[in-house]
C-alpha cells in the first residue's frame, strides 16, 4: 500500500474514532422543549451579595426576641445581620428554635 494512502487512512480512522468518542461522552442537551436544570444559586450569586455568617452577638439579640415571642422581628433582624433572602432567613431562625430548644409559648 502506498505510504500516503496508508497515512490518510490513518487520519481518516483516528478521525472517526474522535467523533465517535466525542458523542459518547457529550453530554445529553434537552430537547427543544425541555428545561435545563436551573443554575446554583451559590454559582450565579457574586461572592459580596452572599450571606454572611451570623455573629453571636446577633444571635443573641434574636434569640431574645423569641423568647419574648417576636419571630417576625427575629427574622427580620436575622436578614438585616445576614444579607440572606426571606425563606433563608426563616428557616435560620427555625433551626435556632430548634437548636436551642426554645418555647415560643404558641408564637411561630
């Protein structure tokens, strides 16, 4: 066989093969009418409008404000010391009921 027809094949077949590489471990796309899967927030979010950590002065003065029975300004104070969003916020102050094992006295 001639060098260049052998080279050519040669090419040809490694070509081949990386398509075929290619499509087996591509990643499967949605159909036209399919959703992607949405994008973490923690991906999407810039690092300065993340939540910041709770300092244990703040987390007293929110726990106070159980005790008395205002969780709504205890959630309200947990956003305004952590930049977190509502549903954050209400479920950080939940797991510190919790946590703590306070009675609210039927206040939630």
């Amino acid at each position: 066989m001639n060098p260049y027809v052998q080279t050519y094949v040669i090419y040809a077949l490694l070509l081949v093969i990386g398509f075929v590489l290619g499509r087996l471990t591509a990643r499967q796309r949605p159909e036209s009418g399919q959703q992607t899967r949405p994008t973490s927030a923690l991906y999407s979010t810039p690092l300065s409008q993340l939540p910041r950590p709770l300092d244990h002065d703040a987390e007293e003065r929110i726990v106070e404000l159980l005790r008395q029975g205002k969780m709504i300004e205890a959630i309200k104070r947990y956003r305004e010391a952590t930049g977190s969003n509502l549903k954050q916020s209400k479920e950080a102050v939940e797991a510190i009921v919790a946590r703590r094992s306070l009675d609210l006295g039927g206040h939630q």
